[in-house]
C-alpha cells in the first residue's frame, strides 16, 4: 500500500519536491532582482578576465587559488613615471629640504651655517618682532613675542593697565631671551644636521 502521492512508484521522492507533497500547488514565480542580476553579470566578467590572464601567463585557471594559503610567486608592481607620479626630480627634492646638492630653502640661510653673534644682533634690533627667535628657528613664538608687543600697544591706547602689563610681559620675554638664544640655537643647529645630512 503506498501512502505517496497518486500514481507514484513506492520509494520514489515526489516530483515537485516537498511541497507538492504537501498538495501546496504550482509554485509562484519570484521575480527576478536587477540587482542580483548585475552583481551575476559583473561576476562572470571577472572570472572571464580572470581566465584570461592566467591563460596568458600559461597556467590553468584556478578559482580558489588567491584563498588558498599556499605561497604566491611576488609580482612586481609597475607604477607609472610621469607628471602626475614623479613630479619633481630627486636632486630638485634634495635641493628642496636644503640638501647639499643646490640651494637652501630657507630664506635666512642654512640652519648649520647660522651665527649667534647675527641672533644677538636681531635680538637688539628687532626685537619687538621677534626676529631673533625666528632666527634660531622657533617662528611660532617669535610670532607670538610680535604680537604680545604690538597687542601692548592697541591695549595701551584703549585701556592703559592692560597694555602696561602686556608690554611689560613682552619686556620679561625678551630679557629672558638673552640668556635663552645660545640653547635655542645650538639644538636648531644640531636638529638641521642630523636632518640635512640624511636627507
């Protein structure tokens, strides 16, 4: 006696799998996704792309080859020369960090080549600019030395003991300064040696 579908040989499964079995009826048609479809597209492209370039390297296609964990013979990566790559030269680059080889980009001359007695010389004559720390290479407090001084005197002119403070302050600073440039000197030096020479 076969409890199966009608019509069915015993120990045969039913066609239509099991929910033809279960008497659901014809199985509704799923519309079909764009997306699914392009990512199918894409997919076969890459693989045919795939296959040939290995068959150009003259080897068999193998899908699985890149998740394998067995090594892969390097490749050298070709990177182009050009404008966009490449856009300065190595002894433009050299000359460019003040290497040895062309001229300095510093516009108060070369780090190793600076003098205290010049710093001491800025340091009388401009020191209200801050000229002497800019000098010995520290640009953003001699930039605030300028504007703690030329602060003093907008404040001055608006509210007097302010502007006093302020400049005397700056006057502190500099006085500082007399004892300080020898140090800030001699490690701008020897940061822009050791930079220099193994740029």
């Amino acid at each position: 006696m076969s409890f199966g579908r009608k019509g069915a040989i015993p120990g045969q499964a039913p066609l239509g799998g099991p929910r033809a079995a279960a008497g659901s009826g014809p199985r509704p048609a799923t519309p079909i996704d764009p997306r699914a479809a392009e990512i199918a597209a894409r997919r076969e492209a890459f693989l045919a792309a795939e296959r040939a370039r290995r068959e150009e390297q003259g080897g068999e296609y193998d899908a699985l080859a890149n998740l394998r964990n067995a090594p892969r013979p390097a490749t050298r990566r070709e990177e182009p020369v050009g404008d966009s790559w490449n856009p300065i030269s190595e002894s433009q680059l050299r000359a460019a960090r003040g290497g040895k080889s062309g001229r300095t980009n510093y516009m108060l001359g070369d780090p190793r080549k600076r003098s205290l007695a010049l710093a001491y010389v800025y340091w009388y004559f401009c020191a209200p600019i801050g000229m002497h720390r800019i000098y010995c290479g520290h640009k953003e407090s001699g930039i605030y030395q300028m504007a703690l001084f030329i602060g003093g005197l907008v404040l001055l002119a608006i509210w007097a003991p302010l502007g006093i403070a302020s400049l005397i302050a700056w006057f502190v600073w500099i006085i500082a300064d007399l004892f300080l440039i020898p140090g800030m000197m001699r490690r701008f030096k020897a940061e822009h040696a050791e930079y220099l020479d193994f740029a």
